[in-house]
C-alpha cells in the first residue's frame, strides 16, 4: 500500500543515490578521462535507481549526470564538449542531459521487461546493470553522430582516429574503454543491487 511514510523512504532511497552520483562526480570516482572522452561509472548509481526504485528514480539520477556532463561543457572541462557547445546549446544539453534520462528510463523498462518474462531476479539484475552502460554508450555516440558528425571538431577526430564512416568513428572512438565501462558497471551494479534488494526484502518483513 501507497503511504506518505512509503514516499519519504522512496525520497530518502532517491536522494541518497542523487548524493552517492555527486560524490563519485565530485572525488574523481565517476569518470577516468581517457582521450576526447571520459569511462564514465556514473551509470552504477543509474542502474541501482532504476531497477531498485523504478523509472523515475532512473530518469533522475540520470539527469544529474547529464547536468554535470553540461556543467563541464559549460566550464570548459571538456575540451570536446566545449566545441560542440559552441557549435550548438541545445543539441549538446540534448547530447548531456536528455541522452543520460533516456538511459535511466530505458534501463528501468529493461530490467521490468525481462523480469516479467523470465522471472528471474539475478538474470534480470545483471540484464538491467549491463543496460545501464551499454544505453548510455548507444545513445551518447548516436547523437553525437546524428547531429554533430558533419561539424569541423568531429571531423577533425575522426580525421585523427583515421575513421571512414560514422560507424567506424564509434568503434575506434569507444573502443576498448566501452567494453571495460560496460563490464565493470555491470558487475558492480549487480552486485550493489543483489545486495539492497535482499536489505529492503528484509526491512519490508520487519515492518
């Protein structure tokens, strides 16, 4: 049963993973710069939201990385994110923000799509971690593609990636760094996962 004493623990569950996604941002745990780009580990925070408290709490968490990742556009802290800001506010805030809530939402519909198929929490636990990096990747580098692709500073990184095509710019772009973010979000949101599901199943006895 929905009670306002259910809302403040949803509230308090969501804003303690909003401050665990600003913490890791803040001390350097949520992305290890690598090139143009960043590994980003920010999804581990996404993932436990998502499958842990649903959509919304997905969507949110999601959107605090994206307003950081603008942020670091807008300071200057990214030499990329910089050029593409300048080329354009609205597609780079899309690129940052909307992207990163679209991963939260979309690693929520994942982890409840296949549980309810296959009934099974572990399989569905990992399904849902890996969901979380892997969305982020595919969304971030097909906007990227998609709008900015044509523009004098992709070109340029593509020229020095020495890609042909936009695909081939994904892969050399990505390439080893992704797969690394992907297993290593997805096997520490597992078990972070695994973890406070059996806490909250625990406390719900309780009560």
């Amino acid at each position: 049963m929905y009670t306002p004493k259910n809302r403040i623990l949803y509230l308090s569950q969501l804003a303690l993973l909003v401050a665990i996604e600003l913490v890791m941002k803040l001390v350097g745990l949520g992305s290890v710069p690598i090139g143009p780009l960043s590994m980003s580990f920010l999804t581990v925070p996404i993932a436990v939201a998502a499958i842990l408290l649903g959509p919304f709490a997905g969507a949110v968490t999601g959107a605090v990385f994206g307003i950081t990742a603008f942020y670091e556009c807008v300071s200057g802290t990214s030499p990329l994110g910089l050029a593409l800001l300048q080329l354009s506010v609205f597609h780079t805030f899309m690129l940052c923000v909307t992207m990163r809530i679209l991963v939260g939402l979309c690693t929520a519909w994942i982890f409840r799509l296949v549980l309810g198929a296959s009934k099974r929490k572990n399989l569905s636990f990992l399904i849902g971690a890996v969901a979380a990096p892997l969305t982020n990747t595919l969304f971030f580098m097909g906007y990227m593609v998609l709008f900015f692709y044509q523009t004098e500073p992709i070109q340029a990184l593509a020229s020095a990636l020495h890609a042909t095509n936009p695909l081939a710019f994904i892969v050399l772009l990505v390439g080893l760094q992704g797969v690394i973010e992907v297993v290593v979000s997805g096997i520490v949101s597992t078990l972070i996962v695994k973890v406070l599901s059996r806490l909250l199943a625990a406390q719900q006895e309780i009560r």
